[in-house]
C-alpha cells in the first residue's frame, strides 16, 4: 500500500495522510471512528481531476472505506454490525498484524 497512487474519484491522498490514517487505525482501541478518519483526509485531498458530481466529502468517505478494507485484509480490523444491522468496523486484538 505505500507505493500505491492513492486516488479516489479525481482526488489524490498525499502519503503523510495515508500514514496518518494508519497510524490512528492501530491506535484504535476498540471500534473505529470513522468520521475521526475522514476528518483527517478531508483536509488534505488534493484536486487532480475530480469527477464532475463528487464531492471531497464523498472522496474521503471512499479513500476511508479503501484503507479500511486494507487493513481488514491485514487482520487489523473486522466488519460487524449492529442490533439494527448498521455495520462497523472493530480493532481486532493481535499483535503479529502490521497495515501495509
């Protein structure tokens, strides 16, 4: 994942807040804060070539989803879900797991 172009719909992650975004998704205790996740990249995407009906927020919100996904492929995080179905992501306890 570090020597990835990280772009979603026009808008590019630098690689500081790609490390950022890491760094608090293995310091995370228990459940994730995803919008504490967004409010770090929102601020930092940069315009390359955005699509024509996205928002920054909607970039954020998928580039979160996409550094999710990767550290639930390194054994960092799980999906669950709620009572009411509404899904989350948890911190899973293990010490041999590093995000790429």
């Amino acid at each position: 994942m570090a020597d990835c172009l990280h772009m979603f719909r026009g808008y590019r992650v630098p690689p500081e807040a790609v490390q950022a975004v890491k760094q608090a998704i293995i310091d995370t205790p228990r459940r994730v804060d995803v919008k504490a996740l967004q409010e770090i990249v929102l601020p930092t995407l940069v315009a390359v070539d955005p699509w024509p009906s996205t928002s920054r927020a909607d970039a954020a919100a998928r580039a979160i989803e996409s550094f999710l996904f990767d550290a639930s492929q390194a054994g960092l995080v799980k999906r669950r879900t709620n009572g009411w179905k509404f899904p989350y992501w948890w911190r899973v306890k293990s010490t041999g797991a590093v995000c790429r």
